[in-house]
C-alpha cells in the first residue's frame, strides 16, 4: 500500500511552455468540436491556477465551440458548498476543484465523482497526446479512490516555501535561515515593531493554521495520524513542543491580529512589505511580482522551508478537478478537465508562478525560465522543494472537523495556553469521530 506521505519524484529542470491552444492541426483525429453548442459550469476555489485559467476562457470556448460559466469562491465558502451541492446529487456545477488533501475521502465515500478511466481509455473522448502516464504518481494515489476509479485530474502539488525580504535581511544583516532555529533567531532580529514590521507572517486563524504547523511538524519528523488512519498522535511532548515553536513565532515576532490571519491575509502583509518573512504555498507567488500590486517586487525572495531537529521535508497538497457524477454534460465537460490539466496549461501554471503542476515533463526543460515571471532562485527551490516533499494533513474523510478542532488549539496556544494541554484536550474531542469513522 503507498503510505500517505511521500516524497514527491520529479526530474530536474523546467521547461519552455508551450502555446495554450493545442494545435487542431496535430490532433486530426480528436474532434474538439465534438460538444459545439453545449455549455458547462465550472466550480472553482480562489486560487491562482483558477486565475490562469479564466484568462484563457476564450480559448477553450474557441477551440471547442462550448461556452464556460465560470465561478471562484473563497476555499472556506467554496468546500461547504461543493459538499452540499454533491451530496444532493444535484450539484449547479458540471467541473468541480477538489482539495484532495481535504475533500478525498469525503467524496469517495461519497461516490460524488464521475469514475474518468472510461473516459481516459476512450480515443474519440481523449485527445491522443493527452498522456495521462506524465501525471506524477503521487497525484494519481491522491486523485484514486479504493476502488481504483480516479474521481478527478491532479491539477497541482503545492509546495510550502519560504518567502523573504532581501531588502529587509540585507538592512539587518541576517542570512537567510537553514534551520527553524535559525527562523526564529531570524524573526526576533527583523522584527520592527516601532516601524510595524513583523519578523515572521502566517497562518494563524483556525483550520488554515494546521496547514503551517503541520508543514513545521514534519521537521520534527512527526505524523498527525497513523499510518493506518486510526489512531491520533496529536497530544505527544513533539507535538506540543512544535505548538509552542508556531506559537511563539507568530506572537511574538507575528504582526497584531495574526490569529485570524490566513494565507490571503498573510501574502497582503508581504506583499506590502510588513512582514519580513512568510512561509505557505508557492503557488501565491504570482501576486508578489506583481509591480502593480506588490511593494516588494523587486527585493522578494524565495527559499526552501527550513530543516528541522529530526527531519527537512516540506508539506505538499494535492487538489485537482473532475466531473460531477450524474452530470447531463459530461462530453463537455471532460474536454474541459482534459484542456485545464494538459502539458500545454501545466506548463502556463509553471511558468506564471501560479503552482507547481502534476504532470512530470514540465520539469523537463529549462527554457520555460526566459519567458517568466520570477528569478532563478524561485525555480531552483520549487525543484529542491519538490525533492523533499511531503503530503500534508491526514488523509481521513472528516478532515475539516480535525482542522477546525485542532486549530482552535493552536489559536488558544497563540493565545498563551499550554501547548500540551490544548492538544490533549482537543484529541480528547476529536478521538470519538475518528474512531466513528473507523467503527
């Protein structure tokens, strides 16, 4: 059985992105315009992948005659609703984006996706360069069910990095830290409370923050869960002493309110340069570069996350897109999946900063780096940062509930609580769903 967390594979270098529309020309024999005058909804979370596809609408809507309504919704608004509208079996939706990392087992118990191997394994429904064997394996285990249907398309591995102002470590004369000992003592040193500038800007609201300290946990080499899904290990002296690392930095080096900071929040306060470091996924890069919304265009930096006292490993979340089950468009709609998750599109997320894709050959060529958004440091660590990945958060259907339940501790440990306290007090009420789960 593959374990949940692995490390990612993935060749070196990047390559060159090609056009966004595929050329018709070489796919003589795959009719694009199979669904001409259909229409598809698209469901999306705010993201920036979501982002690019939206600019190249027009496109898809061209090439293949079908027109897109398109939705985005904020990822806390967007997950409830997506659970609701499948559950009823009725969903307002046609192509759904799935937070693997958060939704997997929730909609394979479910069975609210449309199995795609028939689709897959159909040449009048799959274009022949499509090659759904590029899609790295730890994307395929995430986006495949027990039993072997894959219920959508891995669209992105996010990586947690470590942004940076060079500007702001340069003033204080501060290297860029190896170790999470060496972030703090970097945090305490940039820190300008006087000049409102944090040392140290992330997640701190509840649910989001998991998402930080699990990524700071696996340097202390350490699981929220079994291997085997059914036993908590939130409530032992590693844990806790990792909470009081995440705490620590975040109250005393963090900017005021932190705690109910999540990542949009967070990438704000960088981008306006108020924070001299912030560690999430890098696939919010994108604004950063941004000259005409970012302060800190020209003196970001990007890193890989720290090394730990036990381990250097980075968190990775899987999220991906498929068909709604009982969809009347489902022709359509899988042109759709295939056309947002093709080597083409992959390599346009790569190239603009907007994630690290699935598919393994856009890692293949380093030319993509002439025409893009960011320095030779943001490629090299999302390559280094791929090598040491490791998929994040525990892979049960009642997720959400131990993110709610156990970032609702770490905000009272931000808060000032004892660490080991609150993580016993929160596994004592989270063990009764997980063992429910597992009856």
């Amino acid at each position: 059985m593959i374990r949940r967390r692995q490390l990612l594979q993935a060749s070196a270098g990047i390559l060159a992105a090609p056009a966004i529309v595929e050329k018709v020309g070489a796919q003589s024999a795959f009719d694009w315009k199979q669904f001409k005058g259909t229409k598809i909804e698209v469901n999306f979370a705010v993201s920036p992948r979501p982002d690019v596809l939206a600019k190249h609408n027009k496109e898809f809507e061209e090439l293949t005659g079908i027109k897109v309504g398109f939705e985005q919704i904020p990822e806390q608004q967007q997950r409830p609703k997506v659970a609701l509208e499948l559950s009823t079996g009725r969903p307002s939706f046609d192509v759904v984006n799935v937070a693997l990392h958060v939704q997997k087992r929730l909609v394979e118990k479910g069975k609210w996706m449309e199995d795609l191997r028939p689709l897959l394994a159909d040449p009048k429904m799959t274009a022949p360069d499509y090659n759904f064997a590029d899609i790295g394996g730890p994307g395929v285990h995430a986006a495949t069910g027990p039993d072997g249907s894959i219920h959508t398309i891995p669209l992105n591995q996010d990586l947690f990095i470590l942004y940076y102002n060079k500007a702001m470590f340069a003033e204080k004369g501060v290297a860029i830290p190896k170790t999470y000992d060496e972030m703090m003592a970097a945090a305490a040193k940039l820190t300008d409370k006087a000049k409102g500038i944090a040392g140290f800007v992330g997640r701190g609201v509840k649910n989001a923050n998991m998402a930080l300290f699990d990524t700071i946990l696996l340097g202390w080499d350490q699981e929220t869960v079994s291997a085997d899904g059914k036993k908590l290990l939130m409530d032992s002296a590693t844990t806790a002493e990792v909470a009081e690392y995440y705490a620590k930095l975040l109250r005393e080096y963090g900017p005021q309110g932190v705690v109910g900071f999540n990542w949009a929040e967070s990438q704000t306060s960088f981008m306006q340069g108020r924070a001299a470091m912030w560690l999430d996924g890098v696939g919010f890069s994108a604004p950063i570069m941004d000259k005409t919304k970012s302060k800190v265009s020209d003196v970001a930096g990007f890193a890989v996350v720290p090394k730990g006292p036990k381990a250097h490993n980075t968190a990775t979340y899987v999220d991906g897109i498929g068909i709604a089950r009982g969809t009347k468009n489902k022709g359509g709609a899988w042109l759709y999946v295939q056309w947002a998750s093709n080597k083409a599109m992959c390599s346009e997320y790569l190239r603009t900063g907007s994630g690290t894709p699935a598919r393994q050959s856009v890692y293949g060529d380093e030319s993509i780096q002439k025409g893009a958004l960011f320095p030779k440091e943001w490629f090299d660590t999302v390559k280094e940062s791929l090598r040491i990945a490791r998929s994040g958060l525990p892979e049960i259907v009642a997720v959400t509930e131990f993110r709610d339940t156990y970032g609702i501790a770490l905000s009272n440990i931000v808060g000032g609580a004892n660490a080991a306290a609150e993580l016993k007090k929160a596994t004592e009420a989270f063990k009764p769903t997980l063992d429910k789960e597992n009856a």
